[in-house]
C-alpha cells in the first residue's frame, strides 16, 4: 500500500487517491488516518526517489466487472449508447479519473440534451452504483479469505436516516450477503435488481430477510459493510463468581462492554454507562447485563414525547424476562430489572404499531403486562 500510493501520488487527484487507499484499508477492517499520506509520500520520495519501478493496478477491476455486468438504468430516455456512457463515466471514477465530487457535473453535461434530469439525479444515480460495486467487491474480497461475518458500519449523524441507525453495529453473515449478491448480479432487469435489493426506509429488528443486508440502503448512504471476526470469550462475574460469555468483534478501550445481543447488533456500553447499570443505582451484575442482552423479545424507535433527552434517536426493548433496554444506535444507554415496572415503560415509550416481536418479526401494537400473561 505504501508503494501504491507513490506511484500514484503525482498523477491522481489527491482526494481520489485517498478515496482508494481508505477503501483497500476498510476491506481488510483497518482504520486509516489521511493525514499521513503527505509524510508517507515524503519519507518514500527519499529513500526510492522518483524512479521507482513497481507497478500497481490503479482500482479493483472487479468492482468495475460487478458494476457493469449488474448495471440497469431506468430513466425517461436510455438506451445502449446512452447506458454505456454512464458506465464509461463511474468507471473512470473507480480509476481516480473523475473525482467522486466531479461526476455529477460531468454526467450532467455528457447527457445534456438528451436526458432531461438535474444534477442531483445524475449524483444519485452515479453514487448508489459506485457504492453497490464497492460493497459487492469487499464482500467477494472478504468471501475470499474465509471471512465469515461482516458488520453494518453507518455514519452517526443527524443525516443518518433510521434505517441505517437501527442496523449500526448489525452482524450479518458472509453467506446471507452472498446469497443476495448472486441474485443481484443474476438480475435481467432494472426490476429484478430492485427486488434483489430494495430501498429501505424503516427499521428492521431481528433478522433480515434474504434480500437485504447489502449496502448501500437507500439513496445518498454512507453505510458500509465491514469485514469482522467474531471472539467469544468466558468472563466470571464479580458479584456472583459465576461464568458467563461475551460475543464481540474486538476488544475496544473507549467501551466497558461490547457484545453481539440477540438482534445480531454488536451492542458497546461506555464505561460510566457500566457503572450506573452494574455498580450503581440499576444493581444487575454483571451477567445479568449479558443476559439481558441475549434475550430481547421486543423492540421500537422510542416514543418522542419530550419528556426524555435525545428522544427521536433512541429505542426501546423488552426481554422475556422484563427487562428494559434502552438504545442509541449501538450503543445502550440504560437497563432497567423487571422490578422497575419494565413493561409499563416499555409501552409508554415504545411508538404504536413500530413494536416489533425479534422471535417472529411481527409488528404489534402494545405488549402484554406480565400478569395478562398468566390470565
């Protein structure tokens, strides 16, 4: 990698290349800090000098391959000519040849006259198949090595759309991705390939169904699809000195806790948050906390009332045993014991028809309090 970005840091836009080298980088996990390129360049300059004879390939010729073998366009007007040039112009972007930020503009251009669409139609369009071929790519890539989950990786923000919120941190198996490639790529139509890979706009708790789990989800995602190793380790419980399991992708010093809980999101639990759950007022050890985790029945978008902070990016879920969970994103932010009237809470707060049963994906309106179980 270190010798790629010589060879090409003179003749490739700047923001190109790092566009390339952070995506080698995300294929094998690695995160990758750009501030570095210009004194990597500079400490090569110096020890290879300018006429370096190493040859690299500039892109993924397979990303190229995936995108234009799976690559239908629906518009006003298209036909071959018309489609292969917008092949020709995402390809020239795979290469550093066009910036990502350019080709919008030069689509707009290429297709004046001919079709009818603003700027912003022509960025959608381009950027939905760079990302899909990019995805498909890292995952055939990872396929490759015997990488046997990835993980939803989103951009937290105020653009993140709930969908891609709610399936941060999701774990998905390498083979529920292939399965969806295969069909995409065996799509005959623009049709079928939107069958194979809808746009999403609501939250999926549990499981996915077989045609979604590949990004990108929607028009203008940033949400990636990240290579991963799952580790199970035996931890014993201060308070009770009993044994319990920890599922998670990477030991992490800013959490106290991640691990994988029963929807498949890899759940992380800040260190203060820890405290409050284990050592303070919530009193659960620390295998309760676990075990909580492993065993949600139901969740929600929490209610926005505003009677609570951070309401709108928050969620809710409730276990078979009574438990209470409270989510941002990945990240849990409280857990109440079944003492705490846990099911009063949950349905105060869960959003009606949003409350979703993990076990069978049913969506339903309120839970059952404890003792209408038992009438």
């Amino acid at each position: 990698m270190v010798v790629y970005i010589n060879r090409n840091y003179s003749n490739t836009d700047k923001d190109a290349l790092l566009t390339i080298v952070g995506g080698k980088l995300k294929d094998l996990n690695i995160s990758f800090d750009t501030k570095g390129l210009d004194d990597i360049y500079k400490k090569l300059s110096v020890v290879n000098g300018p006429s370096t004879k190493f040859e690299f390939d500039e892109i993924d010729l397979k990303a190229i391959k995936v995108m234009r073998d799976s690559f239908y366009w629906s518009a006003d007007k298209y036909n071959i000519e018309t489609q292969n040039i917008l092949k020709d112009t995402i390809s020239d972007t795979f290469k550093g040849e066009i910036t990502r930020a350019e080709v919008s503009s030069v689509l707009k251009e290429k297709f004046d006259g001919v079709i009818n669409k603003s700027e912003s139609y022509f960025e959608l369009v381009a950027d939905s198949n760079i990302s899909q071929a990019q995805a498909i790519s890292r995952v055939n890539q990872g396929l490759k090595y015997g990488v046997k989950h990835f993980k939803v990786s989103a951009k937290i923000d105020n653009k993140t759309s709930d969908f891609c919120r709610w399936l941060n941190g999701k774990i998905i198996t390498a083979n529920h991705l292939k399965t969806q490639i295969d069909k995409l790529l065996s799509s005959s139509s623009i049709d079928d390939k939107k069958q194979a890979a809808p746009w999403q706009n609501k939250p999926i708790y549990g499981k996915l169904p077989p045609n979604v789990g590949l990004a990108p989800y929607h028009g203008h995602c940033r949400t990636e699809n990240l290579p991963v190793w799952i580790n199970e380790d035996d931890r014993l419980d201060t308070k009770t000195g009993k044994l319990y399991k920890v599922k998670s992708t990477k030991n992490d010093k800013k959490y106290k806790l991640r691990h994988i809980d029963k929807t498949g999101i890899e759940t992380k639990v800040k260190p203060h948050i820890y405290e409050k759950i284990v050592g303070g007022k919530h009193g659960l050890t620390e295998k309760q906390l676990v075990g909580a985790l492993n065993d949600i029945k139901y969740k929600s978008p929490h209610k926005v009332s505003g009677v609570h902070p951070n309401e709108h990016v928050k969620a809710v879920a409730l276990t078979n045993s009574g438990y209470t969970l409270i989510y941002e994103s990945d990240e849990l932010i409280s857990c109440f014991v079944p003492t705490r009237n846990a099911n009063k809470y949950f349905n105060d707060n869960a959003i009606e028809n949003k409350i979703i049963n993990i076990d069978t994906g049913q969506t339903m309106q309120r839970v059952k309090k404890w003792y209408e179980h038992l009438i």
